[in-house]
C-alpha cells in the first residue's frame, strides 16, 4: 500500500486560523459526510491539546463559529458537526477511497498534517496535485509500505486533566527532545505547581502512556 504523508498551510482556513491564535494542536477524524438541503454535513471527532486557558478561549471561540452546527466536549474529546453551502466540488484531501491511519493533526503554528493511504500510487499523486493547486504543500513521504496500525481515539488511556496539562507542557517545551531544552523545575514553574507536584503529574501521565504506546 502507497502511504502519503503532507503538510498543509491554507492561510485562509477558519480552525487553523483559530488553532494558530489560540496555541492549541487539534487532532480529528472526519466521521461522516453528507448533503440535506443544499448543505454538506459534516461530522468529525478528536482531541484538543494545549494549556488550559488557550484551551478554554479557543472552544468559546469555536462555539461561536458560523461554522458550526453542534458541538460537545469531554476531557478534551469533541464531537461537532460543521455545514456548508452544496458545491459540485468535491474535498481535495478528503476520497472515500483513500485510507486515513492516522487523524489530521492541525499544529499551534496552523499548519496541517495529512496521512492518507492507497492500493493506488497514481491515485494519491492525483490528489497531490489538486492540492498544490490550492494550498501552500510540502510532502513529507510518500512511499509503498504495509500498515500496522490504525490510530482510534476511545483506546487511548484516560489521563487527568494534570496529567494531560503537564505531559503537553512537556512536550510543547522540548522536555521529550534529544538534548532536552528544559527541565522539570521551569516546566512546574509554567504550570505554577510545586515541583514534586508536577513530576508526580508527569510520571503518572508516562505510565500510562508508555505501555499503552509499547
């Protein structure tokens, strides 16, 4: 299987406009799509990353979106449905033939992570293209391999809202980068806590993680 891997920069999107403003990652998958009423529905699900302000600011931002039609959130795990006028067009990066491994990762920075799979090499160059038609494209991979997973949210263990706090800080800090650019003490000072307070939120959230990653 042909497995492609882009980074999408489209400055006039409205999510990566809002995930660049506010800081947070957003992961999502898209559920469902369908047409009623001269509108597209479309349904998607995923997870919310970030600090607990910039998290809070950017949903209340969200709710608000013309966008929008319905949306919930729990311990950072949204569902929302989003409408748009009915084109001939079809989706660029979205093909009910393809295979998605991975969700769509939009970072701080508002730029996009696209993994999608194909029997079908001249399929996924085709899709390619388009999209260099439409947006800022850089291709990370694209090479023939044999899938070994598939990323589903609901199996993902269930951390505190600390322990996602202090694993994200970690990771935003370069806590997890080789040499470190940080350590535990400046990133409890960041998230105001004691020290022991916040290793004791960290080495729980790895424990859970590490074995379910392994």
């Amino acid at each position: 299987m042909w497995v492609v891997r882009l980074q999408i920069h489209d400055e006039r999107d409205w999510l990566s406009i809002l995930t660049k403003k506010y800081h947070v990652t957003v992961l999502g998958y898209f559920l469902s799509r369908y047409k009623k009423e001269h509108k597209i529905y479309i349904n998607g699900a995923g997870l919310i990353s970030g600090e607990e302000k910039n998290k809070k600011l950017f949903i209340t931002h969200l709710k608000k979106s013309k966008h929008i039609n319905k949306f919930e959130i729990k311990n950072d795990f949204y569902v929302m449905q989003i409408t748009r006028a009915y084109t001939q067009e079809e989706d660029t990066l979205v093909n009910p033939e393809f295979i998605y491994p991975k969700p769509i990762t939009i970072l701080p920075d508002g730029k996009e992570i696209w993994e999608f799979a194909s029997w079908d090499r001249a399929a996924l160059e085709k899709t390619i293209r388009k999209a260099e038609q439409q947006y800022d494209v850089k291709i990370l991979s694209i090479k023939e391999q044999k899938l070994n997973r598939i990323a589903i949210f609901n199996i993902t263990p269930n951390l505190t809202d600390k322990q996602k706090q202090a694993i994200t800080i970690a990771m935003e800090h370069g806590y997890y980068a080789w040499p470190k650019k940080t350590d535990m003490r400046k990133l409890a000072k960041i998230m105001k806590i004691s020290l022991a307070t916040y290793q004791a939120h960290l080495k729980k959230a790895e424990a859970k993680l590490i074995p379910y990653s392994l």
